[in-house]
C-alpha cells in the first residue's frame, strides 16, 4: 500500500503544469524543470501554448539537422505575407526556412564573419576592447554589463557593417531598443519600432550613398549582392542590418557577461587557472555556450507527422527545442550541472554546423547547428575571448561585489530565452 502510494506520489510530481514555463522560478532556474522534461516527457505536449517541447541533447541535435521535418519558416514563401511585416527588424533571414533566397542571404554575408576576413578585423576588437576598459580603468569598479559588455560587440559590428564610428552611441541605444522590442510586446514592441524607424531614416542616405560608390564594407557587399540579377529591395536591406546589429550585439554582449559571472563568481578557482594560462578563455566560452548559454530556445513547425518515444506531433505543429536543457543532458554530459573548463567529455574547440567533429566528442548546443546554424559563431568566439583576455589583464585583482547576485536569469519567457546577469557589479584594484 505504501509502495503504490510512493508510486503516484512521485508520478504526480513528475508531472508538469505548463504555466511552470511562465512562473518566476522557471526564469530564474530552468534546469529543474528541464531535468524533469528529459526524464519523463521528454517529448512534452503542453497544450497551454499550444507547443511540443524537446529537451534531449541527441533529439535536440536531430531537430536541428531535420530542416526537412521541422522548419524555422513561419510564413509561406509564395503566399501574401510581406516579409518583415511583422517583424521588429523589418524583413530578415530570421523569417525564412531552407531555400533559394535563404541560401542566398546565408552565401552574401558568408566568409564575412569567419578566416581572414575576421583576422583582418581582430586588431579592431582589439583597439575598441582598450578603448571601452580605458573609460573605467582608472575607477577601481565596473558594472560590467553596462559600462562594458553591451559595448563593445555592437561597435565592432558596426564597424564591419563601415557605419559611422561617431555614431556608435547612437547605434547602442537603438540596438538596445530593438531587442527589447523582439522579446517583449506592448510599449517596448512601441519603443522597438520607433528605434528601428529612427535607425532606418538615418541609413537611407548611407545607402544611397554606398549604392553609388561601393566600398569594401558588409553593407555595400548586401547591397551589391544579386540574386537572378536582383538585389535586395531598401527595406531588406535595412532590416538585414538591423538583424545583425541585434544578432552580432546582444548575443555576444550576453555571452562576454555570463563568462565573468561564472569567473568571479562561481568558479573563482578556474579563473586562477585562466589568469595563469590565459588561453583557457575559449574554453570558459565553450563551457558558458553549453553550461549556461545565452539562447535557450529556438522554435520551428513539424511539416509532417512525427513520431517520437511514445508521442505522435501532428502535421504543422509548433515545437520549442530547449538547446539549454539538451546541453545539460546527463546522457551525454557528466556532471552536466557542474561548471567545469577542464571538462574531456565536451568538444572544446571551433564549432560546426554538422556538430560532428574529430575527437568524437560531442560539442554544446548553443549556436544551433544544422541550416541554419550561427552565421557569427567565430566572430562571437573571437571578439569574447579577446575582450575577456584584455579585461583580466588591464583590471588586476577583480572582486565580485554583490554577496547575494542573483544569477544568470532570464527576464521573461518572452525575452525568446536570452538569458544573462541584469547586472554584474566588479571591484579592481586600480
Ligand atoms: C554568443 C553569441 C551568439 C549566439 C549565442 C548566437 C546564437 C545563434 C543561434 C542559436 C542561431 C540559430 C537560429 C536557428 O536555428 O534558427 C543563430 C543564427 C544566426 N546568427 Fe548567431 N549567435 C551569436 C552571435 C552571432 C554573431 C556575432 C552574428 C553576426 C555578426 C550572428 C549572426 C547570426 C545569423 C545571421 C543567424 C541566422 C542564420 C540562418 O538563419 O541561417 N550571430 N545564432
């Protein structure tokens, strides 16, 4: 009798309410949650939000490889949307599934990001990275997410991108604007709009102008790019660089924050072995994309039936893959919910988008993988380990102020899971 009741008592605590994903604790730590997602439903139909959820590292790995089955594209190529209409950044590739003009758009800014087009912009991070510690150097404390890490990913992007370098204050507040606008409805969406119809008046005569004398920036290569002797109409192009303003800021803003939080503090003996060895930076950043990484969520639509475990997804249902909770799946990670940038079970090197790599080892989730994997993945690589390496060693001797942080969280489950400290105050001795 007190077997059976045993049984339903943990049967009823295994179970999920779905209102779970809304609750403050949910944004706070989702890891519980997850856990008991990949445990017991691990294919989770939660008919709250109208949504299937998959929380397994391998299922994670073959949603993403599957663009077949599940597809990223909300809306049909050839029916009446007009792309971007109902996007905050105006038309992107966000909005596209595989196919020609996704292709396309992949292949324009291809080879920008990534070998000797990124070595040629290395000694730009660098000299904004000294730039933006030197405004604080001299105070002996940093907030650093404020004075630092929202700073510098948006410069360097902006710079490929050859807008303006005295405008660069101005491209923070609008990218700041924009995000805010993706995740959250409302007044933000409101304030989103009105950034992105600010920043869209002010690139129209840079296009113009780029139009008619191209020069050897990102933009004039989107705006040169043709595709079946076409080129992007203005409005693509403008939301092709709003998207990467967005993508090529807030991510790897995020990223640089989550890294010195786990630095400081909750890893401050591994940050003794990254001050001795600094080239264990990439790993810290290799760790933080599967430990505690900056997207947690990615969202696409089964396009047939599917059957998986016990559950059948029917045709044209919406699916969230958790790529936070795949990357802290004990099937695949020991230890998964230890911080550790000596692991051996995780590939610590460059990513792919195969996620196959030489040394058998798995690699984390963080920048999806598949078609559409992270166009930016080693650029974001590149510009954190730099920004980091300079930071550990222009501040010496820094110190977590805040005894009680909060931690790494989410501000809402609409913030589309982009998840990092609000805030991150560091002493230094100056
Ligand atoms: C740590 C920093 C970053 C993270 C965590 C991140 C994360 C991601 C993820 C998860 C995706 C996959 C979307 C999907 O599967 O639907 C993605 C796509 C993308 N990322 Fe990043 N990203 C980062 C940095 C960057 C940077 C620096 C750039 C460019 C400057 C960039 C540009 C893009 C683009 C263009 C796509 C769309 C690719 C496509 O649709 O085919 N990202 N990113």
């Amino acid at each position: 009798m007190a077997e059976a009741e045993d049984r339903i008592r943990t049967m009823l605590s295994n179970q999920i309410d779905p209102r779970e994903f809304d609750s403050p604790a949910f944004q706070q730590d989702p890891f519980a949650l997850y856990k008991r997602l990949r445990d017991h439903h691990p294919v989770y139909h939660d008919r709250f939000h109208n949504r299937w959820a998959i929380t397994r590292y391998w299922d994670v790995d073959a949603v993403f490889q599957s663009s077949e089955a599940y597809t990223r594209g909300v809306y049909d190529e050839k029916g009446s949307y007009r792309f971007g209409s109902r996007h905050v950044f105006g038309p992107n590739i966000l909005e596209y599934g595989v196919g020609d003009r996704h292709r396309w758009m992949r292949n324009v800014i291809a080879g920008q990001f990534v070998g000797q087009k990124l070595e040629d912009f290395l000694p730009l991070i660098d000299m904004i990275a000294r730039e933006v510690i030197e405004r604080f150097r001299g105070d002996g404390t940093v907030e650093l997410v404020r004075q630092f890490s929202s700073q510098l990913p948006i410069r360097v992007i902006s710079n490929m991108l050859g807008l303006p370098r005295e405008d660069e204050d101005r491209f923070v507040g609008w990218y700041q604007a924009l995000i805010a606008g993706l995740g959250f409805g409302g007044e933000h969406l409101a304030r989103g709009l009105a950034a992105r119809n600010e920043m869209w008046e002010y690139l129209d005569p840079i296009i113009a102008e780029r139009t008619a004398r191209p020069g050897e920036d990102l933009l004039s290569r989107i705006i040169g790019a043709e595709l079946d002797g076409t080129r992007m109409s203005v409005e693509e192009i403008k939301g092709f660089v709003a998207l990467l303003l967005a993508a090529g800021g807030d991510t790897t803003d995020k990223a640089i924050a989550n890294m010195w939080y786990h630095m400081l503090y909750t890893r401050p003996d591994q940050y003794a072995d990254v001050k001795a060895d600094p080239s264990l930076w990439s790993n810290v950043f290799t760790e933080m994309m599967r430990y505690d990484p900056v997207v947690h969520t990615q969202f696409r639509r089964a396009t047939k039936e599917i059957e998986l475990y016990d559950e059948v997804i029917p045709k044209g249902a919406s699916v969230v893959v958790y790529l936070g909770a795949g990357n802290r799946d004990e099937r695949v990670f020991k230890n998964p919910d230890v911080f550790d940038i000596h692991r051996d079970d995780l590939h610590m090197g460059r990513e792919n988008r195969s996620g196959r790599y030489k040394d058998g080892k798995p690699g984390h989730l963080g920048f999806g993988m598949g078609q559409h994997f992270c166009m930016g993945y080693a650029m974001a690589r590149q510009e954190a380990v730099i920004a980091c390496a300079h930071l550990a060693n222009l501040i010496p001797n820094p110190r977590p102020r805040d005894k009680d942080h909060p931690g790494i969280s989410s501000p809402s489950i609409d913030s589309g899971g982009f998840r990092s400290p609000l805030e991150l105050w560091i002493d230094f001795d100056v």
